[in-house]
C-alpha cells in the first residue's frame, strides 16, 4: 500500500507559533510541525494523506481559536508500506 505524505504551509500571529506545535504534538503522530519562515510566523505540517481527515478537523477547531492561513499545499511524494 501506498501513502501520500503531504505538506501545508500556515501563516498564523508570531505569539501561536509555540501554541500551534504544543497542540499538534499532542495528537501524537498527527503532523510534523516545523517553523519555516519565523518573521512571518509561517510553519509547515507535514502529515501523510491517512491523516488528513483528523489534522483538518484539528485545525477547523483551532481556527475558532487564533487566525490561521493556509498558504500552500502539496503532495511531496509517496511513502511505501
């Protein structure tokens, strides 16, 4: 079986960068949060597609919370299993 592992791009306030990873660590295996621009507060989520379902219920709920953008999202490859 083949996976997608996939990447967003999310612009958020400087102050939720910490808030943001502390979260996502907490669903453990969720995303790979990484801090890729830190003058923009911009991380990206790395998930495999399996994922995807759960991390955007996560992040809809996060919304209601603090203000996040999605910049970019794509597929950066396949991951055999």
């Amino acid at each position: 079986m083949s996976l997608l592992w996939n990447r967003k791009i999310i612009e958020l306030r400087r102050r939720d960068v910490a808030r943001l990873k502390f979260l996502l660590e907490g669903y453990d295996g969720l995303a790979a949060v990484t801090t890729v621009d830190p003058d923009r507060a911009r991380v990206s989520l790395g998930y495999c597609s399996l994922c995807r379902r759960d991390l955007e219920a996560v992040l809809a709920a996060l919304k209601t919370e603090m203000v996040l953008i999605e910049v970019e999202e794509c597929s950066t490859g396949v991951v055999q299993s």
